[in-house]
C-alpha cells in the first residue's frame, strides 16, 4: 500500500505586499508573471512582476496614453 498523502497539494498560500496601499494580500495559487491581481485592501489592479519572490507592481495600463 503506497501512502503519498496527495503531494499534488504542494502549493500553499502565497503572500504580496501591494504597493500602493502596502496592504498585505494572500493568494492560494502561484500566478505567471505578467497576471493581473487585485488588490483586496484598495482595489488596485496590480500586475505580478516576479514569482519567486512573488512580487508585484502597480499595473499602468491607464498610462498607455499618458504622452497624449
Ligand atoms: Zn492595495
């Protein structure tokens, strides 16, 4: 009998400091680099910048147009 207690639950939570609010999020899966999270202390929409560490930044999409 093969007891693996289900290593398939490797991930555990994970936690990013948002930088506008420095409001400290969790998140209970990994993200890719370049998704899209919110923040759940002030909304900010904040892209992950780096994984190990889990890092994000301030995501600027509405300053695209900013040189307009
Ligand atoms: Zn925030």
């Amino acid at each position: 009998m093969i007891s693996m207690s289900s290593t398939t639950t490797h991930l555990r939570h994970l936690n990013f400091v948002c930088p506008v609010c420095d409001g400290e999020n969790t998140i209970d899966y990994l993200p890719e680099i370049g998704e899209l999270l919110d923040c759940s202390d002030c909304g900010s929409e904040l892209e992950v910048s780096s994984t190990e560490p889990l890092e994000v930044i301030e995501s600027d999409l509405e300053a695209e147009d900013w040189g307009q």
